[in-house]
C-alpha cells in the first residue's frame, strides 16, 4: 500500500474494536481508536484520521450526533457501523452527512472493501485538487473548496454531494441515469442499497435549497435526475 491511511474507530465493544484495529493493522492501515467517549470532537482532532468508522450506540451520545457535529468541521469519510438495521436509521446516517452504513454483524473483507472503495474515492481522484470551477445558471461548484455557490450564498458540500452535482452540472440540461451516479459513487454496487442514491440526490437538493434554488433538480422516474437551470 502507497500510503498508510489512518482509519480511526469509535466503537465501545472492546473486543470489536480490537479485532476491526487488527484487520486494519494487518492489511497496511494505521487503526487507532477513540478513548474518550464523552468528547470525540477532540478525540478526532487529537488523532487527525484520514476516515472514521463510527458505531451509533456510543455512550453519552449517540453515532448520530457525532457524525452531525464531525461534518460542521472536517470533510473526512464516514463509515457507520451498527447493529440498526432499519432504513430510518440508514436513511439518517446518510443525510447527516455519513458516507456509507455497514450492518453488525459484518464479514471482515465485506468492511475492508468498503474502505478500500471509499479510501480510493476521496484520496485519489478528488484528491488531486484544482481550481477549475463549474458553472451553469450562476451555480457554481467549487472543485477545490467542495462548495456550492449562488448569489453571494455558498454550502459546503460532502463527497457524494459534490459528485452528484458535477455530473448534472456537466450533463447540461440532460437527464443522467441512476446507473451513471451509482459508478461515480460507488465502485462496489452489490454493498450499497438502492435507496442511499435517494437519499444523497434528498441532500443535494437541500443543500441548493439553502441556496435560493428551489427544485431544480427533477426526478425522471425510473430512469434518472436532470438539473433544470437556464443558461
């Protein structure tokens, strides 16, 4: 492996958490875990991981909270992991701003590849950071910043959320197919449920809602999203 990844786990079940820290050692990843339940905010400032894999039931606070309070300071992946296996929970995790949701109990290489994957997603292509800036209607996506601008308004968006809204905006009043975002999000698609694509297309359009733009995103049922901005 090129480079040692530091993944930090936040799980309470001791024995987990030392298994998933030794998967993660012994496949050429840094683990390190959470120590102070109470305050995780300075737990991931004090260990600086490039991913986290969060349980939701935590002491103190839920996962929920802690994912909700990570993504107002730092862009890094997320990884739910938790024995909830209702698509509420699943849905919640997502527009919280999670990036993905592993079910307990869960096979090791089933994880490791949603590491991988997501690893490889966030660091490589979107790592290699430039200035260019996307434009269509006075929307502007900022390649660099990962915001989302609109008449002196701007939101930051996640990594999914930035990809969702390139490809529209590239796709130039064009409807993209379910099955084009699905590869650009996911290499692995048999891990992911087909509802997550909803649910990160639901953030995208709140997100230009904070905007000012309102609807602008349509759903062709069955086929796919187009992005309807005048020139």
């Amino acid at each position: 492996m090129e480079q040692a990844f530091k993944i930090m786990v936040i799980e309470d079940d001791i024995s987990l958490r030392d298994s998933m820290l030794q998967l993660l050692n012994k496949y050429g990843y840094t683990g390190a875990a959470a120590e102070d339940f109470r305050n995780i905010e300075q737990e991931v400032e004090r260990v600086r991981p490039d991913m986290l894999l969060l349980d939701i039931n935590l002491p103190y606070f839920d996962g929920f909270y802690f994912v909700r309070l990570i993504r107002k300071k730092w862009k890094l992946p997320i990884i739910i992991i938790s024995a909830r296996n209702t698509s509420g929970d699943q849905i919640l995790g997502m527009e919280l701003g999670a990036d993905d949701y592993l079910l307990k109990p869960f096979r090791p290489e089933i994880l490791l590849t949603k590491v991988k994957v997501l690893l490889r997603r966030v660091y490589g292509e979107l790592s290699k950071d430039s200035e260019a800036l996307l434009t269509r209607g006075g929307l502007t996506l900022n390649e660099t910043s990962f915001k989302a601008e609109y008449k002196n308004k701007s939101v930051l968006l996640t990594r999914n959320e930035f990809k969702i809204l390139k490809r529209l905006i590239e796709a130039r009043g064009v409807v993209v197919k379910r099955e084009v975002l699905f590869t650009d999000l996911w290499d692995e698609r048999e891990f992911v449920d087909e509802n997550t694509l909803s649910v990160n297309v639901t953030r995208v359009k709140s997100k230009l809602e904070e905007l000012g733009l309102e609807n602008v995103i349509k759903t062709r049922r069955g086929f796919g999203y187009i992005l309807e901005l005048s020139e």
